[in-house]
C-alpha cells in the first residue's frame, strides 16, 4: 500500500470518529459545558477537538452571545443569550 492510501485511510478513519452531536449541560452561574455523543460504532475515548468548538465560538463572537472561558464551556450575561445560544447551537 501507498503512503496515498495510508493517509486516506487514515484521514476517513479520524473523519468517521466525529461526534454526531453535542450535547449542553447547564452549570451555575448561567454556563453552559458541552459534552458529546459519539457516533455509532461507538467510540468511547473520542472527545471534542478544537475544530468542532471554533464554530461555536466565532458564532458566539459575532453575536455578542456568551463568551468561551474554558475548552468546552460558555458563560453567558442574561437567559434570553442561553435561550439563543441553544436555538442555535442544539441538535
């Protein structure tokens, strides 16, 4: 097998591992941490990656709706934002 093969193997395989949905769960102080659900071969060990978080913060950016304080979890200034961000951002 070629190095061609090998890497498009490779890259079908990691493309596979994406979380088929994120899921939101709501922490005090009107923030929001996401986790995920992984897809159905079902790997447990997968996570979030920066990639699938950087959309969700340019969004968030551009709308003035919540700010990113840590990997996985948002803070947001009133309800209403939670209420928008979720409209938006759940599956």
């Amino acid at each position: 097998m070629g190095k061609t093969k090998v890497s498009d193997l490779l890259r079908n395989y990691y493309a596979s591992m994406k979380p088929t949905k994120i899921i939101w769960y709501e922490l005090p102080g009107r923030k929001l941490k996401a986790t995920w659900e992984v897809g159905p071969r079902g790997w447990e060990n997968y996570g979030l990656k920066e990639s699938d978080i950087d959309p969700i913060q340019q969004w968030c950016t551009q709308n003035r709706c919540g700010k990113r304080i840590s990997f996985d979890t948002f803070i947001f200034k009133e309800d209403k934002q939670i209420t928008m961000f979720l409209l938006r951002w759940s599956s």
